[in-house]
C-alpha cells in the first residue's frame, strides 16, 4: 500500500481553486444534483461548456457506442471522426483547416505558435510581437497567461515570455497605436471579454481593428473559446461583427463537456503548420472529436442557435425589468446571447450564495460586483421564470 497521508492532515487537491461547498454527482439538462440528492438550477453550465446541458441525449448516445469501438488513437493514424470535426468547423466557419488539441489554453498556445511561424516563414520576421487587451483573458499556460493582460493572472509567475503588447480595449488608441507598430505581428482577442468582466467588443472599434490588421498584413486571431459554439446566438460571435478572423480558437463548449479544443486558420496561415512543428497526443482524439461531431449535429437538429438567441432576448428583457425594479442592486446588465453579466452594487458572491443557499440557483462571478449568467442554450422559459423569480427575491432582501 502507499502511504498517503490522510485527508485531515492535507486535503489531497491543491487548492488552486475556491470552490462552492457542494458535491455534484449528477446532471441532465440545466439541473444537476448534489450528493445528498438535493437539485439546483445550474446556470454556470460548467462555465459556457454545457451548451446542450448536461448530459444531453444526443451525445450521449453516441459516446456510449464510441465507447465499444475505439476510444483513443495516435495522429500517426487517420481519424474518422476528427476528420469530420474538421470538415464541418471549416463549412461552418470562414477557416480552411484545424488542428484539434484538449483545452482553451492548448488552442490559443497553438494559435501564438502559429502566428510566430507565419512571422518567420512568410514574413520573414523575427521577435515580432503579439497586441493582447486589457482585461482579456487567455488561458493559465505560460504563454497564454503572458497573453492575459491581467496582474492577478500573472503575479509570481515570471519571468514572463516575451513577445506581447498590451492596449486598451475597445480604444481607438489601440488602433492607432496597432497601425504604427511595425513589430506587430498579429492581434488576439475575445469578441466578449468573460472572466474580464463580460465586456463586449465595440462592434465599430472591431471593424476598424480588423481592417488595419488587413492593411498592415497583421493577423487577427478571435480567442472564441467562451463565445464560440453558440453561446452568443451565432455559432462563432465574429460572424456578428462582420469580420473574417485569419485564426479562432474554440474549446468549452465544443465537446459538451469532454475535453477539446481547436484552432481554425485560413490555409494562407494553417500551411506553415508542417509536420513535426506541433503536436498534441490527445488532441483530436476519437471519443472527444466524435463528442464534437456529435454536438455539432444537434446543433443543427435542434435549432440550438434559433433557441439561444430566443432565450437570451427573454433573459434579457426579464433582467432588465428587474433592473428597474432595484436600480439600488443592479448597475447594468451586458454581454451578447447567454453569455450575460449583470453588474451590481454589492459584492456579487453574495448574491450567488444566496440564490445557491435559499433557491438552489447556481450561478458565478466575473470580478467583485459582475455576476455571470451562463444557462445552458437549450434552456426555457419555466426555467429562466424560476431564475428571475429567485433573483427578484435575494435582490429584494
Ligand atoms: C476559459 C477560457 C480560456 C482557457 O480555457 P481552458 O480550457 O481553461 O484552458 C481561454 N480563453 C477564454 C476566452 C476562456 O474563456
């Protein structure tokens, strides 16, 4: 036997998250259950990867005969279903070709790679830099936290990696500041800043951005890892600003919840990706690309966009009444489709372990005084009836 030291002495997982006092041991649709059975309304939806819910029907059946046939296999080999994966995110999307990794981190790591290699192949520029926003939020690598313009994400990491730029988001300075930097070699950002705060982008700023990028030769990489796959009622949020992104990166909700993640380039980028230049053992794995290809086709089945979209204008509109209703609580609601923060005057955890305690709604945090609403799409409207109601009364005490 080991000797493994008991629980009372040190807890055995580090503790580099806070986490909420209840032990989830079950989900379907947007309810899960603790372990002494009790039900919540769960509109965190495993931050933005519950698009479906959890565990959704249509995925689950075809996990459950993945299950029986092949579960892993090398990218030494063709993959049936990450082939498929591939071809349906290029029709869906303005890219040409993806390469599959295992989280949001993994595709923005490989997607700073790429630019860099592009930089160096077709550019012929070494050291060039990478432009990051203010408030953004990239992943916990140590590349992606660099790219994270955000002290907290950083502190006591460095030395950082070189190679970034931060400018203000939203700010036509950026612009100006982007356009007269001749070691820029490509642009990342969130079309909605989550963990920042749920900030979206300026749709006039965004055109302006990506225009300059064009001129310039500067490419524009779309961090669609919260936003993309539905969340803001388009499959991708960059389709709702009228750009074309050279990279996007997409990763939480693309395997309902098993873990993938991807980046999608136009060819003119994806080329200088030769063999051997990056990898991923994982990546692109069968179980999690036949969880993509599976979650995709409900998508399409199930109108899943056309639901998220008439969800999100209900929300919405509710949550603005409530607004109304306690303009000393609530400062503002923002964000696009269900991806919503509502700000407010007190501190917003209380506010989530209220309506955890007293209604058995989970929701999360996005900084001190932003609460973050994420219910999965496929949501209705009894349930975001229950979650209005609920709000209403802990605003109201
Ligand atoms: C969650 C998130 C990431 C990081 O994804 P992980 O899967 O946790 O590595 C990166 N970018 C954005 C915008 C995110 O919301």
């Amino acid at each position: 036997m080991l000797n493994i030291k008991s629980a009372e002495e040190v807890f055995p997982v580090m503790s580099a998250y806070g986490r909420f006092p209840i032990t989830v041991v079950k989900g379907k649709g947007s309810y899960v259950w603790d372990d002494e059975g009790k039900k919540y309304l769960d509109y965190t939806a495993g931050i933005a990867v519950l698009a479906l819910g959890h565990v959704p029907d249509a995925v689950e059946t075809v996990l459950k005969k993945q299950l029986d046939t092949l579960w892993h296999c090398s990218n030494l080999f063709h993959i049936a279903s990450q082939e498929k994966l591939a071809a349906m995110l290029t029709d869906l999307s303005c890219c040409d070709q993806v390469f599959f990794c295992n989280s949001g981190a993994e595709a923005n790591e490989g997607a700073i790679k790429l630019a860099r290699r592009y930089a160096h192949l077709i550019k012929h520029k070494e050291n060039g830099h990478i432009v990051t926003f203010d408030h953004s939020f990239h992943g916990r690598t140590m590349a992606t936290l660099t790219a994270t313009a955000q002290e907290k994400i950083q502190n006591g990491f460095g030395p950082l990696v070189p190679g970034f730029r931060y400018l203000p988001y939203n700010s036509e300075e950026a612009i100006q500041a982007i356009a007269e930097d001749p070691d820029c070699i490509a642009v990342m950002l969130e079309m909605v800043q989550g963990e920042g705060g749920v900030l979206p982008a300026d749709e006039t700023w965004v055109k302006a951005l990506s225009k300059v990028c064009g001129e310039k030769g500067i490419l524009l990489i779309v961090d669609e890892v919260q936003t993309g796959i539905g969340r803001t009622g388009t499959l991708f949020a960059y389709e709702q600003y009228g750009i074309e992104p050279d990279v996007v990166t997409v990763a939480k909700a693309l395997g309902s919840g098993i873990p993938i993640g991807a980046v999608l380039a136009k060819k003119e980028v994806s080329q200088v990706f030769t063999p051997g230049t990056h990898g991923s053992t994982f990546g692109g794995n069968p179980f999690a690309t036949a969880a993509g290809v599976a979650t995709l086709e409900a998508f399409e089945k199930q109108n899943v966009l056309e639901q998220c979209s008439k969800n999100a204008a209900s929300l919405t509109n509710k949550l603005n009444e409530l607004k109304e209703k306690h303009p000393d609580a609530i400062q503002s609601v923002r964000g696009k489709g269900l991806l919503i923060g509502v700000a407010t005057f007190a501190p917003a955890i209380d506010i989530v372990n209220q309506m955890r305690e007293k209604h058995q709604v989970l929701i999360l945090t996005a900084g001190k005084n932003v609460l973050r609403i994420l219910p999965p799409l496929i949501t209705n409207e009894n349930e975001i009836n229950y979650f209005i109601n609920a709000l209403d009364q802990v605003l109201g005490d």
